[in-house]
C-alpha cells in the first residue's frame, strides 16, 4: 500500500500535521512519525548549505588577493555536519519504496522553498509525485485546506529559483568583499583597535544596514544647532478665557522673505525678535488685536492598516522596548500555537478570500476575557467583539482598503485565528501585551472612523498675523478599540466655548508678547524598530503610515531576515544596541568598517541598489527575468569592483583615516597628564584651535586645550602600516609647513615601495592623510600578504 510523505521545517509543526492528518496510530520513531496511510518527517531549518571555497580547491583555504574574485561555474552544497542524523532520516523517508507522494509542508516563503529545495537537491528523488502545502497559518482547517490544494511542486520552481540566486548571491558578495577588503585593509584596522587581526566581513544587506546607522550618527555628529526665536502672543476674550497664537512672516508680514528670519517662523537673533515686540507696541499702544479668519471643520482618520512583521516589530520596539528578533520570536511562537496567522510577512492587508470566513476569526475571539486572564483594561475586548458580530460590521470588508489581493506576495497580513486562546495564559507578559496588541490592531478595522474637529484661527497684530490651530477628538470611533483615545473633555469644551465667542473682525486685548527661544534639533538615531521600517523602504524612514504605505517599494531584506540582520551586526561587534531604549548606535570597529567600505565599494552601502537587488529576486520569483540574466550582472559587479579596489592603493589617495582606541588603562587623559608632568616642550600652535599648544605624551601627540573640548589627537602609531614612525619632529614640520613631501611609504597590501605627501586632513582633527602617491619601482611588486 503506497503511503504520503509529509515533511514540515520543524518537528513542532511535525506534530501539529500528524495531529490533524490523524496520523496517531502508528508508532513514533526517531525522527519521524508514522501510521498505515502517512509519514510525517521534519528538517530543523537547513539540513544543507553551500560549501566553502576550499571544498572547490584547497588553495582557497588561504585569502590570497589573487584568487579573487571567486566565481564557481558550478556551485557545491553539503549536509550541515550537526543535523546529518536528520538528514539521513528524511533521506531515507523520501527514498523508501512504499512513498508515492511528497507533500512540502515547509514554511510557506521563499526560505521554506529553499530549505526543502537543497534536501530534494542532495537526495535527487525522481519517482515520486511532489506537491507543495501552502498555507497561512496552523490552524486545522487551513492545514487540511493546504493539503487538499496542494499543487505540484514544479508551479513553484520560479519561487526556487530566486531563493537559490538569493543565496548565491549573498554566498559570492560575502567571500569575495570579506576576503578583499581583509587583506586590504585588515590590518589597518587590526593596529587602530590593538588587535591581532581583525575580518572585515561584508554582507549584501548587513553592510548597507551599518552604513545607514552610521550614515545618522556623522549626520548626528556633525550637526549644529542654530538658534532662533518665536513670537508668541495670548488674546484675551475674557477674564478667564484666553488663546495662544505663533507669528509667521506670511505674505502681507513686513518681513516676508527677509533675511533676519529663520525659515518663516522666528528671528535668526533675539535682539531682532525684541525690536519685532517694540516696534508692534510702539505702532500699537492699546495692545488691541484683530480676527482675521475663523475656520471651523471636521476631519475623519480611518483605522490604521494591519500590522505586517515590521511595522509590529517597529510598534513593539516604541511600546515595550523589545529588539526585532524578539518580537519575531514571540510571534512565532503564537503562530505555532494556532494563535495567529503567518508572522513573516510584508503585507498589511486581507485577501479577498479570506474576507469570506472573517467572521470565524471575529467569533472565535468573543468571550476572551472568560478564557485569557485579560486585565480590566482588556476587558473591554468583549465588548468590542460583540459589537461588531451584533451589528455585523465585518460585512463589506472585502470593498475597504483593508482588502487588496494585489499588495500580497506571499501572506496576508498579521490576524488573530481565533483559536488557541488557551495557550494564552501560558504566554510571557511580552507575548500577552503583543497578542492584545494584534486583537485590538484586527477588531479596530471593523469600526468607523475617529472623528476630529480641528479650530483654526489668524488673529493680527497691525499687518503681522498669529496663528492658532487645535484638534480635538469629538467621536472616538476606532480609537476605542486601539485603547488610543485621544478626547480631551477639558480641551473640547474649552475650544467649544472659544468658537461660540469667536467672530472675524472682532477686536481681542493683547494679553502677552513674547520671546520663545528655539533651536533646531538634529536626526534622530534609529531604534531597532524604527530601522527594520528604514529597511523595509530601502533607507528612508517614514513616519507618517499612509504615506509609507504608499510609496512602499522593495525594500532591504525581508521580513524573515531583517531581524537577524540587527542581530549579526550587533554579535559582530559592528553596532550597539540598548535594550532598555532599543537605540541603535555603531561601535568603533563598525564605523571603521564603514570608512573602509565608503572608499572601496562604497555602493555596498547604498539602499537604493540593495533594495533594487531585492527587487531583482522578486521579478525572478515573478517570472518577469531570466537567471541567467540576473546572475551575469552580480558576477559582472563582483569582478568590475575587486579589480577597482586592487588598483585603489595604485591610483587613488590614501587616507589615514583610524586612529587607534586607547585601552582602559591608558586612555587619553591619563597620557596627556602623563605627559604634562614629563615637561615636554610645545610643538607649536593647534591647528584645531587655533589656541592650545600641542604636546607629546606616551601614545600620541595631542592639544594643551584638550580640557575645553579640542580634539585634536595624532596617534603615534598611526603611519606604522606603511613603514614610518610619526615623530615629535614630523609633527613640528607638519605644524610648520602644512606638509611633508616625498615621504617613502610601503603599502600594506601590495608591499610597494611608494612616495607621498603627508598632510593633515582637511578637517582638522589632527588625522594624517597620504596624498599623490607613486610608485618608486614601475615593476609591479608579485608580493602576497595572506591569511591562514
């Protein structure tokens, strides 16, 4: 009798297949679960991965410059050495006699394509029909109506073959840019950080995820504040009923486009500002102002969309300080669980077949709170539930913007199934908040909008307008439910009674003229959260959500991966997160790291081409090019930039860019002491500050002004990499002359003999720069610098 073979990606989902597929009969065995009719077998994730270079040659043990770039014609893969025990199982499982049919129950992505793809590679069953189970979420109905609608596996193969040039392609940027850019300029870096050796590794996507958090910290850092100043002004109607407006230098103002405003909305200076007041009061001594214009209206704001994982992830990140991998971690779970439908995906909107059986989710959440051990608050979730079964507010979904089968690839958007309520209680705290957070984010699409009454006024001083503009909530709608009401009764019945009293023309005292100091603020660092949206729309971070969604594109990895991308970087030592603010911040190494890559292949670091490659894989998947054609561009790309990195030290400029990290115990201040103490002499002026002198300690030379804030260091060793020694006579000349032409250098990675000029760097922090570099000897150097 011929028997089904089921193969899931992981043995807790094993069970739930075997549950629904009655498959309880039969015995359990070692790695897979067996009845009269069914096998069901599992992986535990990648059984197979692509191997290393030195399994095409030995000689690709050793990083040596000239076997780059690596480009196999074909590619080899082999077990993973830690699960070749499952592998054998689920070998043996495909291979038996008695199996007729293959169902790949892997998760339903192009990674779940991936994992079985290279097990059917390696075990090379033929004989057999093959189908694939696609589904969304655990629950039994739709893993029977997987089962049921399974199609051949082949109608997939396009999906496969962009999860194979995925992996390629992140195989051949990876070896070949780490390997380069290490015998590069490894140990560049290695010396700056005090360390033996260091690798750069690079990653299509980690590489352009650093550049964008160090991108913000320069912006950050190079930021200046400028101040300016805002007029305010209070008109009073009565007694105790008063309203605040803000100057614009509008057209018809007296200053309309000078040059004394910042932008339109203040004065560049404060005496300025003050003469703005004087001269008001002086043209207008009764202090009288007049209304110019009253406008009264109502705006409606619809429930947000569903969450997708990133903007969860984002929303999690804000509200609960959790990383990305943890809120997918915990997601995941739910799904597993029964809990919540597929957590991998990018879409934020319902298919219009899933619309038909809505109700079965809204349903299976009523009566919630008698089930979930819910806090007062959640309660309410009831109510909510009941409302919109009662009044049947789920009719018509498939006609709102919450449905559209056109903005879906793979998985609609993030939904409570309505069952498994019973593993909620069991829940951490993290994963009960996430789980009401999904609920209320689901029910509140079924309601009406929050309606808004927004007051605006244009009161004038003479010719100089004041505005003032407010929003109040005056019909919560969906509000309720997202528990983000923002109704202020106090401000809703003070803006009421301003409206009844206000008229145009009607003339206000001037209660208060005003000075309110301001100053422009800089970028905001990303927190994890806000960095998975950044990736998902290729670098920019949007903060208006209708907005995002509009414009929203290819973004940088997926939502499978983007979390363990934060996660590699962090584990890398190339960024910093805090757990408790979730802000992202670069490490030393990691903006060294960025240095190295903005002068070698400084398209690595752009979202734009990043996004564009994602974009590539997706039109793949989409049959819309072919791979060959894909895979000519990628290679044609590896080989145009490692050539335009070998001849970089020939004909561009060198930059010396790092300087090295003082360890614990003998960090700057403690030098300079040091050196203060040892009554050095002045090299001369600081060209940072124009006002320190500049002396010499243990490690560096450095600014006698340090203590005010001047940064100007030189670090001793900073020219050991090409052969020089930085001396407290270099320096002298340097400071004397502005450079030093002719200085013999070796190159670190050719070990050629050159000539430079040395300078200091353009801005001023004391960095040493080598410019005009040749060649001493025209015959090319044959010298390899390798890493065993």
């Amino acid at each position: 009798m011929s028997k089904a073979l089921f193969i899931t990606e992981k043995p807790s989902v094993a069970i739930e297949f075997a549950k629904v597929l009655n498959i309880k009969g039969g015995s359990k065995r070692d790695g897979f679960i067996e009845s009269e009719k069914a096998v069901v077998t599992w992986c535990v994730g990648h059984l197979v991965n692509m191997s290393y270079p030195e399994v095409y040659d030995p000689k690709y043990k050793k990083w040596i410059l000239n076997d780059l770039p690596f480009l196999p014609k074909k590619y080899k893969y082999e077990v993973i050495k830690n699960v070749k025990k499952q592998f054998d199982i689920v070998k043996k499982q495909m291979k038996r006699g008695d199996i007729s049919t293959i169902y790949v129950c892997t998760d339903s992505g192009r990674e779940g394509e991936y994992i079985y793809r290279l097990v059917d590679e390696m075990v090379d069953v033929k004989d057999k029909i093959k189908k694939r189970v696609w589904i969304d979420s655990q629950t039994e109905e739709e893993i029977r109506k997987g089962v049921k609608n399974a199609k051949l596996l082949s109608e997939y193969d396009r999906l496969s073959d962009s999860a194979y040039l995925r992996a390629k392609e992140d195989y051949l940027i990876g070896i070949n840019f780490s390997r380069l850019l290490t015998l590069s300029y490894g140990r560049m870096i290695s010396n700056a950080l005090g360390k033996k050796y260091v690798v750069i590794a690079v990653g299509r996507v980690m590489t352009c995820v650093l550049g964008m958090i160090v991108g913000r910290e320069q912006e950050i850092n190079k930021f200046v504040k400028t101040p300016y100043y805002k007029i305010i002004s209070t008109f009073q109607l009565e007694e105790s009923l008063d309203y605040a407006g803000e100057w614009k230098a509008v057209e018809g103002s007296n200053y309309y486009l000078s040059n004394l405003l910042f932008k339109d909305i203040g004065f560049k200076e404060k005496e300025k500002a003050q003469k703005f007041i004087d001269d008001l009061k002086k043209d207008n001594p009764e202090m009288i102002a007049t209304i110019e214009e009253v406008s009264r209206k109502k705006e409606n704001k619809n429930p947000p969309l569903l969450y997708n994982l990133a903007e969860l992830q984002n929303e999690c990140a804000k509200k609960f300080k959790l990383s990305p991998d943890q809120t997918l971690e915990i997601v995941q779970g739910m799904y597993e669980k029964k809990m919540l439908t597929y957590p991998r995906t990018d879409a934020r909107v319902l298919s219009k077949a899933v619309t038909k059986e809505i109700h079965k989710n809204i349903k299976g959440l009523s009566n919630m709170s008698k089930i979930c051990n819910l806090d007062q608050q959640d309660q309410a979730i009831d109510g909510f539930v009941q409302k919109i079964v009662d009044e049947g507010l789920f009719k018509g979904l498939e006609k709102t913007k919450y449905v559209n089968d056109k903005a879906i690839t793979d998985h609609y958007a993030i939904i409570p199934t309505g069952q498994g309520l019973g593993s909620f209680n069991k829940l951490s705290d993290d994963g009960k908040k996430i789980f009401v957070l999904i609920v209320r984010r689901f029910l509140a699409i079924f309601y009406p909008p929050a309606i808004f009454s927004k007051l605006s006024i244009i009161t004038k001083i003479e010719s100089e307008p004041f505005f003032t503009s407010s929003k109040v909530c005056v019909q919560e709608g969906y509000l309720r439910v997202l528990n983000d009401g923002q109704k202020n009764q106090d401000t809703k019945e003070t803006d009421a009674e301003i409206l009844k009293k206000l008229k145009k023309g009607q003339k206000l005292k001037i209660h208060h003229l005003i000075i309110k100091e301001s100053e422009t603020t800089p970028p905001k660092r990303y927190n994890s959260g806000a960095m998975i949206l950044a990736m998902e729309n290729a670098g920019k971070l949007i903060e208006d959500e209708e907005l995002r969604e509009q414009i929203k594109g290819s973004g940088i990895g997926t939502s499978a991966t983007r979390a363990e991308i934060l996660k590699k970087l962090q584990k890398i030592g190339y960024i910093k997160l805090n757990k408790k603010t979730q802000i992202l911040t670069p490490a030393p190494m990691g903006e060294m790291i960025y240095d190295v890559v903005n002068k070698s292949v400084a398209s690595l670091l752009n979202p734009a081409l990043t996004a564009s490659w994602e974009k590539g894989l997706m039109m793949i998947a989409n049959g819309e090019i072919k791979t060959d054609e894909y895979m000519e561009k990628l290679e044609a790309y590896i080989r145009k930039n490692t050539q335009k990195v070998l001849k970089l030290n020939n004909h561009s400029n060198l930059s010396n860019t790092f300087a090295p990290i003082p360890s614990s115990n003998g960090n700057i201040e403690r030098n300079q002491e040091e050196g203060k103490r040892k009554g050095n002499h002045a090299l001369g002026v600081c060209i940072t500050c124009n006002y320190g002198k500049i002396l010499e300690n243990r490690k560096a030379f450095y600014c006698s002004n340090w203590k005010n804030g001047c940064k100007f260091t030189v670090w001793k060793n900073s020219l050991d990499m090409y052969g020089q020694k930085v001396t407290a006579k270099l320096i002298e000349e340097l400071l004397e002359k502005g450079s030093i032409k002719d200085m013999q250098i070796i190159l670190p990675q050719t070990h050629e003999k050159c000539s430079a000029s040395l300078e200091f760097r353009n801005d001023k922090s004391g960095a040493l720069e080598l410019k005009n570099v040749k060649r001493i000897e025209e015959k090319e150097s044959k010298d390899e610098r390798t890493i065993d």
